[in-house]
C-alpha cells in the first residue's frame, strides 16, 4: 500500500536494533488516496531492456537476461491478472479507497486467484480483474487470511472466452537462497510488468507497516526485485514457471529490497477451500520473532540447548523468541516477553512454518510448550483457540458511525486484550475532534459496551435526536478516558444496520437492527446568563444576554462546503421570536442539523428561515416557549460606521468565551475574497467589510461591534475563503458587516414573511481614479465622485459575471464602471443595496471608453439555493449551485458533480467534483430528472457511459461500473411538509422507498469523507 508507517507499535517503541527493526517498509500496492494520506512510492530501478513486443505483454522492467526466460514469462503472464478494487468503507485497519493491485490464478478450471490479504482487505470489497489478453471479469473474495497478508479471490472461468488460462502451480520448496527468481505483476500501474531478483534471505521477520494491518508469526524471503506501487500479489515464479513466493511489500529508502512471503500457509488454505473444507486457524495470542543465536544467547540460551538445535537443524542460525502476549489471552500468565520457544508437543521447533502447522491442527485443544526463560526450562500447557474468532466479519452503522469488535490486528499492534468496541468509521454523530482512528468505545449513556452485542442493545434504548454521554480511549494512549456528549442522528440516517460478510457471494449482507425510538418531546428548561466585568457601559454588559452557540451539522456535502460541522456565536435579533443571526461560512444551507444553546446551559433546536444569497449570514430560528432565561434582543443600530471611529467590541475567543474591548475601524472597504475554482462554494460578494486594530479581530470567529451605549453597529463575522495551494487548508477571514444592510431583510423575517431580494448577477471590484480615467471615465465624473464621497475616491468595475439561465441582453459586461443606479453616484458598495427591492435599475455605465444609459435587469434570488441533490454510485449531484455561476461562462448542464466519496464507483472511475455530466449512455441529461431516469435503466453491476465536461469547458467519456449493493441511488428533495425539512427517496433496482435504504452501506455518506 505504500504506506509509510509512523510507528511499529505504541507499546513497544524501540531504537532499531537490527535490520528487521529499520524504517517501516512499503506495501506495493497501488493506492488512489486523498492529499492528507501518508503516502510514498516507491520509484522504479533501471533497467537495460530488449525487444520483447512479441511476447504479447508490456513487459516493462525487465532485464536483459530475459532470453532464458522467454517460454516461462510466455506460459506465466496468461496466469496473472490485474486487479482494480474498491474497499467500499472503513473497516480494522483499512480505510476505503479505491486501488489496484496484482494476482495470479492457482485454480483455472474453479477461478481462484491469489492475491495479498491487503488487496482483499478485511471489509467489503467490490473489484474485478483484468486478464493478459484485457479481457475483464468480477472477482469477489472467498478467503482472507487472519494474520498472514494473502488472501483468495474468484471469478468464473467461463468468462474467460478468448484465452487459455492454466493457472501457475504453488511449489514453496523452491525457494532457497541465491534461486534467480521474476517478479511478473502490475508494477507502477502499468499492466504487466517483470522484475528480475535474487532471493537473498529467507528467515526475514515480517515486515511492520506501521499502524495498518501488518502480517506476523511468519517468515519472509527477501530479494532486489525493486517492485513499486501496484505489485502486490504478484506471483515471485522461477525458471520452470512456478510460484514459489507472493510479493507483499519493499523498502523505498534506497534500499530497493523487497519482501515476499512463502507460500506454504496459502497452499493449505488453497487446497482446503478446493475441497470445500473450512481453513482452520489456529493461535494462542502471542507474537514470536526470529532471533539469531547470539541474541537468543544473551536472552539466556544454555550451551547445552544450542548444541542440541544445531544438531537437529544444522543450517538454522535463528530462533523463535516471545515478543508480545496479549492480556486476557491464552498465552497470558504463561509465556513471558523474551521467552525462547524450544519444544511444541515435545518436538524442537526453530520454524514459524512447523509451529503453524502445529496451530492450525489443534483449534480448541491443549498444546505443550517448552520455554527457556533466562536460561531456566519452563513447561506450559495452552489450550489453542480459533483465529476466525477474534477476526471480525461484521459490523454495525449507527447515527453515520461503523462499529465493530476490536480484531486481533489491532490488539496486536497495541499490546492489549481482544476486546472492546472499535469504532471503524467515526463519522456523523461519533465523529470526534482527532481525526485519528483507533478509538475504542468503552460506555454509551452511562452503559459498558464490552462487545457488539450490547452495544447495539444500549444503541436501540435511545431515541433520536437524544443527548447523551459517551467515554472512549484510544489505543495509543490507554490511560486517558475521554469523555463527550454525542447528539444521535437517527433522521438522516435512521436505520441501524448489521453487516454480515458472506464468502459464499462475496458480498457482505445487510439487515436492519430496527427503527428508532422517535425523540423525546423537548421541555423548557431555565438557566441565566454571565455578567461581563468593567464593561464601560451597563448596555454593552446587556449583549451577553444576546448572544448564543450555534452549531451545525450537515449529513451530505453540497455546494462545494468543506466541512460537516461548524459552530459558532449567533447574535438573538428577535427573542420573542427566537431569530438569530449567524455568519453562513457556519451555516451555508438547510440541509443539516441545528442545535442553539442558550446560556451555555440550554440546548434548543433550530431551523433555517433565510440564506442571504451575498452577505454571508443566514438567519435560523428556535422555539422561544422553551427557553426560561433572560434572552434579549440585540439593539441594532441604522447608522454606519466610519473609517478611525471609536468603537466597542464584544465576542467569542477561539475557546468559546466573551472577550471585550474598546477599538477603531481601520477601514471600511468591499470584500475581495479569491474565488476557489477547484472547489466553487458560497463566498461573500458585493459587500463592504469593516477591521479594526484590535488583536480581538484576528483571534474571535465571531462577536459585534457597539456603540458606547450597547447599540450593535457591526457584525463581526467568519467569512470562508479559498483552499491555499501551499496548506491545502481552506483560508478564513474575520470581517464586520454593517448592521445597517440588515435591516431592510430583519424587518421583513420578523414580520414572518421571506425576504424575496433580487440581486445584480455581477461580482464587483473597487477601482481607483486612475484606473477609472484610463478606462475612459471623464474628469466630470471623476469630480462627481470626489463631492459626492471625500472619504473614498472610488469607482465600482463588473469583475465577473454571474451566468443566469435566459440572459438579459441589456445585462452588465465584465469590465463596464458602474457610475449610477437610480440616479444616485455609486462610491461605496452599499450604494447598490438598491438592487434587492427593484427588478430594473436605471445605469449610467461606461464601457469601452462610452458613456451609457442602461435598464439593468436584477435576478430574483429566491431561487439561488439547492434543494434537490442525488446519491449515485458514491457522488452527489445536483443543480450548480451560485458560486458556480459566478465563476463559469457557461452551464454545459444542470448535472453537477458536488462530491464524491472514498472507495465508490465515483471514484474509481474518476468522476470529479467541478465535473458537468451531459449525457448517459448516449442520451442527453440536461437536468436531474433526465439524469435519474437514465441511470435507473441500468442494470446493476453493468458497465455504461457518462459523457462529462470539466470545469475548464474539456469533454471527455467516463466508463464506469454501477454499484447498487453498497452505493444505492438516492434523491434527497426540499420538502417544508417534513420533519427535517427534506424528503429522501431510495431507488434500489425497480423499487422506490420513501425515506430510509434498505439496503448498502453508505446509506448517507458522511460529508466529512467525502472530497
């Protein structure tokens, strides 16, 4: 996987020793991850090459001593296939991605095909594999092996229609060291490449990969093959075209050595499953490593000992050594870190291959065990348990989170007890403040939930929208217990739903666990406020009683939003009636969840009642009856302020408490936020901005600006802003909004009428005189606009135009000045506030050096926001919503790609946000119902075509594969007549469901996994 490992293990951190404790190495296969995953590939050797076109295969890496393998490599390529993959979601220790690796077929006449345990994965997986003559076909799991990293995928051999597939046999005994062995696999992505080796080594420990999964209790060959990204699973063949190895993983760090592992383990399981036989497992919950003699000497190893083992092995040099046992498990309190492991049932044992063996025939009985520790003979009897036991192959989504119990994996990694409720998938309600995995569940409404089981029980009590409290650890740091209060969502994503892995389909089976409770009836509650100390005024100290938390929780990415939670400090204008006013970079759009708490003790729902489509706030409201505290309204002033005024100001720190202090305005100027063209969200335009010199400005999100008596003069607001290149974090920036601009859309709010505004379809930009005179603006204007505003000398330039559906053919152009609206000189943004109350303005403009009088057309802006979104095959459409429009010159289609998530067909086949889809399988798609009605005609685990266009005007032919099993189509349409305001319809072959899924996992996908 290529994935470069932080740390081996959190209890066990040590210097490296040996060449078996260097820097972790890497998986080769051949990840698609996001910018934020640790990720490195490993880069190609060099290689001198000879003509081998006619061996039907990119034969890519290979060295020129190929002649001698001609007819091998020939025999061997038609065996090993190509595999593209999606782990769907997170699960133990795989996230979802999307990736491709290698396999080979051992088994031609049943389908099977060898690969890693990582390319498998633990979780579901959806994949197929392409074959050396680009014939394709599915593949599904039917093993994955506990511990050692290989696994066993199947297709079916009639398929297969142009192409004699043999299939490569397993023979583990050829490898020995200084055997010049190929590596024929999809190395770098490329289809087929062969790499040439040496084994060097084959009593290598396994390799460690940090904090994913990592194979253990078994040796490994090592040899220079320098494979990189994508050959995992390649089969490691010698001259007479067997396979004697399974390339896993290598080093990238100059080292150019690979890792393969032997295939004896995957021989037994390939001819057990053949039989139709269970693959017993077996182990005692401890890891050994292979130690050489003078290590194991000063662990205490009498001469009396070594002298017997290299008598019974004399060419052995190592031994088996304890390095973790794990509490509660059966090892515990019997074998001891740094015991050496001398007998099995009363036989020498220096070999991981003869203890397996040993293992793996013995599940659910006592074997004996003869240890040396510190040089004293200790006899202990164990009893053997079942590996597929502490391996889960099930997990449960709740309230947006995956859970499962804690596998043997991650027990290992860490050093603790197989048990415990891990959360695979922290998303929607469970999701925490580190974005880290490997938390462990340990109490869910003062409830333990040692195991799946009960947690799902205790999962059932609660109602919807409930509070309660939940304490978690994570496995690095065992000896905090954090504790959180977790709002559960069971209205987005209502079902409670087991996923059971099924090896027989390939598929992993859902079911539902039950409804919710419906939530309990909220009741008015009391709580009083903080008093501000040496406020200057009694009216400033009066804002606190104003002032409110409010948070937001979005289920679904639209409109480009980066986040699927935001919170911030909401200012109450209307207490009789609940309104508050919050920045919208905290509250872009309707489709979410908002929670108001009130006094920091008082916790109400809200909903949303206006989105002002260009200054960035949005007004939401809660019920006033069941609030008992002293909430007043803010008292906002219609007067603006001015550049160097005195003024107070009064807001939220960065840990949620009041600060205050008197300040100055700095300057009053019109926003210029960039735009974000890879990703167009809501930014706020046409509007001026207000600093101050205080430091409060730069270090609170939120808060107001106050007259001497309490009167709010200013909001002072978070403002959201492009992605920079260099962090690739998104720009904020805190900015005052005039109160007076408010007014005019609080008056009619409060009066229980939406404010229908229109607005000028144009981004406007400041310019100076002389930028104006050179753009032809006479010395007559130029003197209208130093009488009419001394204070800024200052013109206003079209920058860009928003695209309207049925244009206006008297519409402003990108760079017309702006000189009148309505008779009036426009020198300051807020002269063309005018705009929202008429639906033609009288211009006069200059373009193109010419003076001219236009009826300017306003857009109504009642219908700027999305209210109607589709889920398909793991991306989120819907209409471009505005801050498309305003930076695009043209719509290629009502279809736009908003998001997409990890590890879906979206994503494997490259359907990008910012992406038009124009048409389906040959016919037009204009708009969302088209598009609905077309994908629904495919059938599902088919093959069709989406004719897309990119954001920069590029057309280009997607092919890709729908998934209905775990990415079912969806449509979520704004619905005032529902509880949460929207309705949500389910397709699912040629059935429709109102409201919930009844089948897949991604039933919502959590905004925050989604790009």
């Amino acid at each position: 996987m290529n994935v470069t490992g932080r740390a081996t293990r959190a209890s066990k951190r040590k210097a490296p020793s040996s060449p078996d404790q260097a820097p972790p190495p890497k998986r080769a296969v051949n990840g698609n991850r996001s910018e934020d995953d640790d990720i490195e590939y490993v880069h190609d050797a060099e290689y001198e090459y000879e003509d081998v076109s006619d061996l039907g295969a990119d034969l890519i890496g290979t060295p020129v001593s190929l002649g001698e393998w001609r007819d091998t490599i020939k025999d061997v390529v038609r065996s090993v296939v190509s595999i593209r993959f999606c782990q769907t979601c997170s699960f133990d220790t795989d996230p979802a991605l999307t990736s491709e690796a290698t396999g080979f077929v051992v088994d031609a006449e049943r389908g099977y095909i060898m690969t890693n345990r990582h390319v498998v994965g633990a979780g579901p997986f959806w994949g197929h594999c392409v074959f050396d003559n680009h014939e394709e076909v599915d593949c599904y799991p039917v093993y994955r092996d506990p511990v050692h990293d290989f696994g066993i995928l199947r297709y079916d051999p009639k398929a297969i229609k142009y192409m004699i597939v043999d299939g490569l046999e397993l023979r583990p005994e050829q490898a020995q060291v200084g055997v010049e062995i190929r590596v024929v696999g999809n190395d770098a992505g490329e289809k087929l490449s062969i790499l040439s080796g040496v084994i060097s080594r084959l009593d290598r420990n396994a390799p460690e990969y940090g904090d994913g999964y990592s194979d253990f209790n078994t040796c490994y060959y090592q040899a220079n093959a320098a494979a990189s990204g994508g050959s995992s699973g390649s089969p490691v063949v010698s001259k007479d075209g067997a396979a004697i190895a399974l390339q896993a993983g290598g080093r990238s760090d100059g080292a150019s050595t690979d890792y393969f592992l032997p295939l004896d383990r995957p021989l037994r399981a390939l001819k057990c499953i053949q039989e139709g036989k269970p693959v017993e497992r077996g182990d005692i919950q401890c890891q050994f490593l292979l130690k050489p003699f003078d290590e194991c000497r000063r662990l205490g190893l009498t001469a009396e000992w070594e002298a017997a083992i290299r008598e019974e092995f004399p060419t052995e040099t190592v031994m088996l050594v304890a390095e973790i046992i794990l509490p509660k498990g059966p090892s515990h309190k019997k074998i001891q870190e740094g015991d050496l492991l001398m007998k099995v049932n009363d036989q020498l044992i220096t070999q991981f291959l003869r203890l397996d063996d040993i293992l793996d025939s013995n599940v659910g009985k006592t074997i004996k065990l003869l240890l040396n520790r510190g040089g004293e003979d200790v006899e202990v009897e164990i009893e053997v348990g079942d590996l597929h036991v502490i391996t889960p192959d099930r997990f449960v989504t709740v309230a947006g989170g995956s859970f499962h119990n804690l596998s043997y994996q991650q027990a290992r990694l860490y050093g603790v007890a197989v048990q415990g409720v891990y959360v695979c998938e922290a998303a929607g309600s469970f999701r925490f403040d580190s974005p880290d995995n490997g938390w462990i569940v340990q109490t869910i409404d003062h409830k333990p939930v040692p195991d799946l089981e009960t947690f799902v029980q205790v999962m059932k009590a609660i109602p919807d929208k409930a509070r309660i409290v939940m304490t978690f650890k994570h496995l690095r740091d065992l000896h905090t217990l954090n504790t959180t209060i977790v709002y559960i969502d069971r209205h987005w994503s209502a079902k409670m739903k087991l996923a059971v892995r099924n090896d027989n389909t390939g598929l992993w089976d859902f079911s539902d666990l039950g409804d919710p409770l419906p939530p309990v009836p909220p009741k008015r509650r009391s709580a009083g406020f903080i008093e501000l100390d040496h406020v200057p005024d009694p009216g400033i100290g009066d804002l606190v009683h104003s002032f409110v938390h409010v948070n937001c929780a979005m289920p679904l990415k639209l409109d480009g939003f980066p986040k699927s939670r935001r919170g911030g400090m909401g200012l109450v204008i209307d207490a009789d009636k609940g309104l508050v006013l919050i920045s919208r970079a905290i509250v872009p759009y309707d489709l979410c969840d908002i929670t108001i708490t009130i006094a920091d003790a008082i916790i109400v729902e809200g909903k949303v009642v206006f989105l002002h489509p260009l200054q960035n706030y949005t007004i939401v409201q809660y019920d006033p009856s069941l609030v008992d505290a002293d909430v007043k309204s803010a008292r906002l002033s219609d007067q603006e302020l001015k550049q160097g005024e005195k003024t107070y100001f009064v807001g939220h720190n960065r840990i949620g408490r009041v600060v205050h202090g008197s300040t100055t305005v700095t300057e009053i100027t019109a926003v210029a936020i960039p735009a974000n063209s890879a990703a167009p969200r809501y930014r706020a335009i046409n509007v001026d901005a207000i600093t101050i010199d205080s430091n409060l400005g730069s270090t609170c999100s939120s808060g107001v600006l106050t007259s001497p008596d309490g009167k709010v003069q200013a909001l002072w607001l978070l403002y959201l802003g492009e992605r920079s290149p260099c962090s690739q974090r998104d720009e904020e920036y805190y900015l005052g909004l005039s109160t007076k601009t408010l007014l005019p859309v609080l008056s009619a709010v409060q009066k229980g009428e939406t404010p229908s505004l229109r607005i000028l379809s144009v981004e406007l930009r400041a310019i100076a005189m002389s930028q104006a005179t050179v753009m032809g603006v006479s010395d007559e204007w130029i003197s209208k606009v130093r009488e009419t505003n001394p204070s800024h000398h200052q013109l206003f330039m079209v920058s860009k135009r928003t695209f309207e559906r049925g244009d206006h053919p008297a519409s402003l152009l990108e760079g017309d000045i702006v000189l009148t609206l309505n008779g009036n000189i426009c020198t300051t943004i807020s002269d063309f506030d005018t705009m929202y109350s008429n639906e033609l303005l009288d211009a006069t403009i200059v373009r193109q050096c010419q003076e001219i009088q236009l009826s300017v057309p306003t857009v109504k802006a009642d219908d700027l926001e999305t209210d109607h979104a589709v889920s398909f095959c793991g991306a989120i459409f819907h209409r471009p919503h505005q801050a498309v429009r305003q930076q695009i010159s043209m719509l290629h289609s009502e279809v736009y790609v908003s998001s997409r998530v990890r590890g879906s067909p979206a994503y494997q086949y490259g359907v990008a946000p910012t992406n038009f889809i124009t048409a389906v399988n040959g016919t037009p798609t204009p708009d969302l119902e088209s598009f609905i009605r077309e994908t629904r005609k495919i059938p599902d685990n088919t093959y069709f075509r989406m004719k897309a266009v990119t954001f920069d005007s590029v057309p280009w032919m997607i092919t890709m594969k729908k998934n209905d099993h775990y990415f079912p189509t969806m449509e979520w349409i704004k619905d005032n007549n529902e509880v949460c305001g929207w309705r949500r319809v389910t397709y699912e072959g040629k059935d429709v469901f109102e409201g919930e899924a009844t089948d897949g996992v991604l039933t919502i996908p959590d905004a925050s996994d989604m790009e």
